[in-house]
C-alpha cells in the first residue's frame, strides 16, 4: 500500500536504527529514558483501583470530565493565579503531545512558519509539518543555557516573518528554564511580533533553582498562548496518558472539534486519577523533586570533572553533556558507549541538527544506576 | 530535615563520599555533619531492617501489640511509668497514645508462653497499670516505611524521548 510523502519522510531512520538497538539488549544502564523511574504515587493508583471497580468504564464529555477541568482551573488559579474558564477554555487531552497536535492544526493555515527552539523535543517538529506548516528552528547555544533570546527572536521574525512559536520550559533535552524576568523580556519581543504561543509546560513543577512562572500570567499573553500541560512528569503518571490545553475559548473550541472526531475523549480513569493527583498529590511531587534536585548535582559535577561541559539544567531530569572533545558524531558516540559499555544515552541529533555534538541523559534513575554509569563513562573516555 | 539526614534515614550505608556528591559538601563536611548528629543524639542507631520470614533457621521470635492503661502520676504525668515499663528488654517499643488506652507497647519474646508471662508477672501487676490488651502479630507486611515483600521491577522501556 502506498504511504503518504509526508509520512514516509518523516522518521529520522538512523534514529531508529539505534533505539532498536537498545531495546533488544540486556544489562543495559539506560539513561535514555525519558519519564520518571518512581511509579505513580500509590493514592493515585489506588483511586484507578477504585473508579474500575465502581464501573467507571464509559465516554465522558469530549472536552473531559466537568469536575476535571474544574479542578485544573481551581489549581492553576491557586498555584499560579491563572483564571481559565472550565466550561469554555479547557479541553482534556490524552498527554500534551495529543494537545500539541491539537492546537498546531486548530490554528497552523498551509506554510504558516513556526518557530522552534532547537533543540526540540522530538513532537514539534512532525506535528506542525502534518498540520501543514514549516517548522523553523532556532538554534540555541550551550554558553547561553539553551535559551533563545528576544533579540534572537526579533531576527527571526525578521527573516522567516513567523506566525508562531512553540516554548518548551523546562526543556526536553536541555532541561534549560526560564527566570520570570527572562520571560518578561520574551514576552515583549512576542507581543510585538504578534506571534501565537505553544507553550509545553509538562515539567514546570520540576523546576529546582527559582519558581517557574507559566507564560499566560504575563501581561498580553493569555488571548495569544495556548498553555499545555499534563501529569505525566510531575506525578509520575506517564502511563495514564492524560493532558490538558487551555487558551481562548475560540482556539479550545476548535481543538475540541478535532478531539471529538480523533479521539473522542480521555481515558475515563486517567481523567478520575488526575482529580487525585491534582487534589492531593503535592507532597509526592516535592519528595521527588528533592531526589531529582540531588542527582542533578551529582550527574552535572561528574560530567563536568570528566571533561564533558555540561551547563546546569533548570528543570526536568535531563542534562546534555557536550561531546565535542570526543570528535565523534554523536550517534556513533553513544552506539559504541552501548556496544563496549552498555550505557545507553540519546544522541542529541535526535533533538535537531544543531544539537550534534551532545547527548541527552536522563537521571530518572536510582542513584546505584547513575554511579554504575558513570563509572562506565569514564572508564570508555580513558579519564 | 537536612538532606543528609533524609539520605540515611533512606539507606544508613550510603558512604559519606557519595553523600557529598549527592549534597555538595565536602567529604569532612559530611563526617563532621554525621558526628554531631551522633553526639547530640539525633542520630540514635544504625539498624538493618530484616524480614525475619526469610531467614534461614531463625530463632524464633514472637510479637506482641499490648495496650496499657495507666494511672498518670502527679507532676512527671505518664513518664514515670513509662520508664518503668520501657526499661523491660522484652519491651522494643513503647509509645504514648491518645483513645481509649494510654500506652502501646511492641513486646517481643521467644514463644507465646514468654510473653504471657511478662504481661502476667511484670507488666499487669505493676503498681500504676490498670489494665492490659494483648494481641499477638501473626505477619509483618510493612516495617518503618519498608514492604517487606520483594516488589517485582517496574518494566521501563530502556529509551524513550
């Protein structure tokens, strides 16, 4: 059967080459995992248990339970001081990737160009050329913490004359954040090119050295950003597949629209969890934030004093080590650290061109793992 | 708490180099941190939780929950009494609770026949005790925060984005 151009050009095939490679070997230590290795915290569970055995097995509304949405809009209010709309400016999604998708062909018109800060996760860049538009990526250096810059911005706007960007912080791979201040700027260079925002916010309760701010709290952002988020990373839950989107109640109308044809809804019990998570989950997620925040130390000064610069992550529980004093492409690097050492790392050209010459390492894994790997490292480097 | 504190309540064999890198102290920090935590007695002991199930020929050991009532003494209140009882090796925990009785006691002994006779000779006719319920534990599922059972490993994919 014939395969769409579109679909056919899509996979980044050496990739997968390499993660098939992982998948079929044993004693691997994988730092190339990208959720949490604690599990869903037990009271979440226990309340999937419970919503099962009470039958809660059917459809729900398309655009998620109404006590749902309640409940977000009641936490972001409360957490951030953010006012959404339940009824009309939040929709339930299954993960923020289904949000992504959702809110790229609600408002992406053929060759619209979009901004991405490179490097991407993996998502932005085949979601908006399926909705039809071109993905322009912005490279982002290791000396300013993998962060684009108003300036940076403003030439870009210049040059590619843009109808949006996607924001993603903290950043999958980079783990790179933005300070209030920071965003304040962004948001200037924003409203006056009048760009329409993507905001993947799924990590922002692991932000461990200052408060992370959500883009629609700042002054003219909340009629031009569509804010995704989920609970996927912060409550360990990835398994539950659950998101959300909230914007304009004309854009989350539009994405509804789709949703209610593709997707219908969000599982009914991961929606039921998420209620759990988001009414009482807060003590878990800052007990796992503390264990994340220790790892990072102990990942980031190893990497360092083994001679591979790896700036200091804001968020997530990623660092990107360079591997440039290696000269070695990164694919090449990390198939032969999995062949001689079995660590498995991501090559960071999985995450755009310009991001050749590091690697993604997860440390969502147990402090004995991350040692192990290490150990390994080091002893493949010669150092 | 400070974290090194959160470390080894986690695992009381993690060295203090690898609590310095997790902490980013130095080593002597560490040790200094751990001395005076040990002097001043917030560091009381160092135990290994063991699931005595598992344990190749144990020696037997029996446990008891005992719930005490006791007539508080006038101005040292449930101390006094409490250290009375606690002072008993057969007694490895005592705690003062609100309800329906005042002391709970975890007491251990090698058969039930020990234990019976300390509640019958020690404990019930203490001065100051009123009464005494004794229930005998017949499996630990859970022990100070720890599951006993061996969990099976949560299957992750070995790479993900």
């Amino acid at each position: 059967m014939r395969i769409a151009k579109k679909v056919e050009e899509m996979a980044p095939s050496g990739i997968r080459a390499f993660f098939d490679l992982v998948l079929g070997m044993q004693d691997v230590i994988s730092l190339g995992v990208g959720e949490p290795d604690f599990v869903t915290p037990w009271h979440i569970r226990e309340k999937a248990i419970y919503c099962l055995e009470k039958g809660y097995t059917s459809y729900t509304s398309n655009k998620g339970m109404p006590e749902l949405r309640r409940t977000i809009a009641n936490y972001l209010h409360k957490r951030h001081g953010i006012s959404y709309d339940p009824e009309e400016e939040i929709l339930i999604t299954v993960g923020v990737s289904e949000a992504m998708d959702l809110a790229a062909r609600a408002t992406i018109e053929p060759g619209d160009r979009i901004l991405v800060p490179e490097p991407w996760y993996v998502m932005y860049g085949p979601i908006i050329d399926l909705a039809g538009g071109k993905p322009v990526f912005l490279t982002t250096k290791l000396e300013h913490g993998f962060k684009i810059t108003p300036r940076q911005l403003d030439e870009a706007v210049r040059k590619y004359k843009p109808t949006g960007l996607v924001l993603n912080y903290p950043s999958n791979p980079t783990g790179a954040s933005y300070t209030k201040a920071e965003l304040q700027e962004l948001c200037q260079a924003i409203e006056r090119h009048d760009l329409v925002v993507y905001s993947d916010e799924i990590y922002d309760e692991l932000t461990y050295d200052f408060e992370h701010t959500p883009l629609p709290t700042f002054k003219g952002m909340r009629k031009r950003v569509i804010y995704l988020n989920g609970v996927s990373k912060s409550f360990a839950m990835t398994g539950f597949r659950l998101g959300w989107a909230c914007g304009p109640a004309k854009v989350i109308g539009a994405m509804t629209k789709i949703h209610q044809y593709t997707m219908l809804c969000a599982p009914i019990v991961s929606q039921m969890a998420t209620m759990e998570a988001l009414k009482s989950g807060f003590k878990d997620v800052l007990d796992m934030k503390r264990e994340y925040m220790r790892r990072r130390r102990f990942m980031v000064d190893a990497l360092n004093a083994m001679g591979l610069v790896c700036h200091n992550p804001e968020g997530a529980f990623y660092v990107f080590p360079s591997i440039q004093s290696i000269r070695q492409p990164s694919l090449e690097f990390a198939k032969d650290l999995l062949k001689k050492k079995r660590v498995a790392v991501v090559p960071g050209v999985a995450f755009g061109e310009s991001a050749e010459g590091f690697v993604r390492m997860s440390y969502a894994s147990s402090f004995e793992n991350l040692k192990e790997a290490i150990v390994r490292i080091k002893s493949y480097l010669g150092t | 708490m400070d974290e090194i504190l959160e470390i080894l309540a986690k695992d009381a064999r993690t060295p203090v180099e690898d609590i310095a890198k997790l902490t980013g102290r130095s080593v002597m920090q560490v040790k200094t941190a751990i001395r005076q935590y040990e002097k001043d007695g917030t560091i009381v002991q160092y135990k290994t939780v063991i699931n005595h199930e598992l344990v190749k020929s144990p020696k037997t050991i029996i446990r008891a929950l005992i719930e005490v009532s006791v007539t508080p003494q006038k101005d040292v209140g449930f101390d006094y009494v409490a250290e009375r009882i606690y002072s008993f090796p057969e007694v490895v925990s005592c705690y003062l609770v609100s309800g329906a009785y005042d002391l709970l006691l975890i007491v251990e002994g090698e058969n039930i026949q020990t234990v019976a006779d300390f509640v019958a000779s020690k404990l019930s006719p203490m001065e100051h005790v009123k009464g005494t319920t004794t229930h005998f534990l017949l499996k630990k599922y859970k022990d100070d925060g720890q599951i006993l059972k061996k969990l099976h490993n949560r299957k992750r994919l070995n790479i993900s984005y």
